[in-house]
C-alpha cells in the first residue's frame, strides 16, 4: 500500500501502480482474443488518469452527452454511447463524439436514424435477452419490466436497415460463468440476426482484474465466439475491472462520542461521498478493521453530515481510536467516485494520485463555488 500519510484528507487517492497492473491484465485478455475492451464511464471517470488507460485500451463508453464529451476530450480514441433515451437537444452535439452509437429502442433508432446515418456513425440496438443471474434488483438491468434493451417480444427486423451492431448488458460485477449463460441467451433470441451486424457489444459488468475471475475460460469464450462469428468486432465495456482495487478513501476521526456504544465520525460522509454503500448496500474493508468484535475496541462508523442514517456499520480494531487518527477505505475508485454529492455542504474529498514512484500529487481541491453552482 502507499504511503498515505502523504496525501491529504478526506481525498480520493488513485495509485498508478494499481492502475497499471489492471490495464496489463486487460490488454492481455484484448491480445488474446482480438476482443476490445473499452472503458465505461459511468464506473470509472477518473479523467486525469485516461492518459494511462489510453496507452492500453481503445476508447471509452459513455452513458450520457457530459460523459462523451469528456471521453472525446480527454482521453481522444474511441467513444462509444448508449443511453436509455436521448433528446432533440442533444443528440447533434453526442453525434459529434460519437463513433459508436446503441439505441435503446427501434422508436428511438427512428427518430434519430437519418441523423445517423447522416453522421457516419455507426449504430446499434440494445436488446434484453431476459436473462441474469443479478441479485441485486437495483442492478438488474434483465429484471421484470425493465426499461433498458428490447426483449425478443418487441423486435423489429424490418427497422434493422442501417443498424450495425446489437448490445446487450446482463452483468454486475460478475465472473464468467454470468457472461457464459447471458451469451446462450442472447445468442438463442437474437442470434439469427448476428450474420447481418458488423459488430456486438457484451457490455459491462465483467470483473476481470479480480483475483479469482476465471480469466482463461473468459478467453476461451470469446474465442469461441469470434470462431463461430468471424466476421463480427466483439466490444465489452467494464467499469469496475479498470478501477478495480485502485485507490483509497482517506479520511479522519474527527470526533468520537458514546451512546451506548463508541461511535467515531469522520470527515466524510457515507451518503454523500460512499452513497453505493448504502444503496447496494455492501461494507467495504477499512485498512486494519475487522468486524464487530473480533479485536478488541468496536466502533460504529459515521459521517459528518446531518443525515441520521448517514452511518456505515460497526468495525473493530487492535487500538482504540482517537481524533485524528487516519482511516483508510479501501476499493473507492470505481463506482463510488461517480456517485458523490454535495449533500450538506460538507467538504467534498479532495483527489489525489501516487505516482509510480509513489509519491502523491493533489491534483484537485472542491470550492465553496463549485457547491454553489450545483445549486
């Protein structure tokens, strides 16, 4: 681990090192499969970092007109787009960074279609191949009646002139067993279309820098594939597996008071700076804590705004905590970044970087005009 009494605090800290080793373990999957791997936005947009990942990946996807202008701007390769729905006010400027465009819907793909097709850029269609093995609800994009792709129901072949590619997204932070049983599916519903495309997009939700990813069936997978549709450029677009294990949240007990219990709050927040821990919900580890009772001082974690709820479980440590002593959550670059708020006007987590020397650099501190504009 760095050196975090380096950095400031709160700050959200990216290490380089860490950053590099996912975009090998990505690359070398891309090498082995001729498959491209392309970076989603919407789990991983730490912009100052794209330089890194463009050295190893292709592009990037966005999910909405801010996310692919900045894919364009700077990270400069390839921008893939999928949104739910898009605008008439928007669409010309997403076109001009687009080169890959899904829509969600054939009424969509209609409305938009010969400004398109006027654009050269070349477009898809998300399909649901109602399937998924998603537990969580709030993450299952094949769950009952869900917005996001067309079902085999609602297909329309006769629509498909000028669509180039099919995209479909089943997974959430998921091993390959998940994409194995999502790509039957998908094949068995829409697979007779697949000799007229150019192109498929697996989507995300693939966690292929985890340790124990069953990376050599994944590549035994996709080669498979590509054997039995030579003609088609795969894409799959992770998130999490780029910013997998990445980076730290450091914060700082700025308080510590008792109410039948000791309860330590620090100078984050849960709600507003970690809001995925309350909405998926899960516990992310604290460096040197344990669960409630297993060493020796147990502390409910809080945060420092005035949300009652704003909590996040109790952990244990070897020593008693004090005002000012560091505490380290780890795995907060991906998913969790995107997602902060300005809730209370509390002090927005600064963002910082380790080198590969691993020195730190602030590279960004929030403003009291920055909380204001949001509002």
């Amino acid at each position: 681990m760095p050196d975090y009494t380096q950095a400031t605090s709160p700050c959200f800290v990216l290490d380089e090192k860490r950053l590099r080793r996912n975009m090998e373990i990505l690359n070398n999957i891309q090498e082995r499969t001729g498959v491209k791997i392309i970076c989603a936005l919407k789990g991983y947009s730490f912009w100052r970092s794209f330089p890194i990942i463009a050295e190893y990946l292709p592009g990037a996807t966005a999910s909405s007109l801010n996310e692919a202008r900045l894919a364009k701007e700077e990270m400069g390769k390839e921008v893939h787009v999928f949104a739910p729905a898009y605008e008439d006010s928007e669409i010309d400027e997403i076109l001009k960074y687009a080169d890959h465009i899904t829509y969600n819907s054939f009424s969509q793909w209609q409305r938009f279609k010969d400004k398109t097709i006027a654009s050269k850029i070349s477009a898809g269609i998300r399909v649901n191949p109602e399937f998924s093995t998603v537990e969580t609800d709030i993450y299952n994009p094949c769950g009952l009646h869900s917005r996001l792709g067309v079902t085999e129901a609602e297909f329309k072949p006769e629509l498909l002139d000028g669509i180039e590619g099919l995209h479909f997204h089943a997974l959430c932070e998921q091993d390959v067993d998940a994409l194995e049983g999502v790509l039957a599916a998908f094949e068995k519903k829409f697979g007779r279309y697949l000799p007229q495309m150019k192109w498929v997009n697996f989507g995300g939700g693939h966690h292929i820098t985890r340790k124990d990813y069953h990376r050599e069936e994944l590549v035994k997978l996709l080669n498979d594939f590509k054997k039995r549709y030579p003609h088609l450029e795969v894409v799959m677009e992770p998130g999490e597996a780029v910013g997998w294990q990445t980076g730290e949240l450091v914060a700082t007990v700025a308080d510590i008071v008792h109410n039948k219990m000791d309860i330590a709050i620090l100078n984050v927040s849960i709600s507003a700076h970690m809001p995925d821990c309350l909405e998926m919900p899960y516990r992310p580890n604290i460096t040197g804590g344990a669960l409630p009772g297993e060493k020796k001082f147990t502390y409910k974690i809080t945060g420092n705004t005035c949300l009652a709820g704003d909590q996040l479980g109790d952990y244990s440590f070897d020593q008693p905590l004090h005002v000012g002593d560091r505490i380290i959550f780890e795995d907060m670059i991906h998913y969790t970044m995107v997602k902060t708020t300005f809730f209370n006007g509390v002090r927005h987590p600064d963002i910082g970087m380790f080198d590969m020397d691993g020195k730190f650099h602030l590279l960004h501190r929030f403003t009291y005009e920055q909380f204001k504009d949001k509002l």
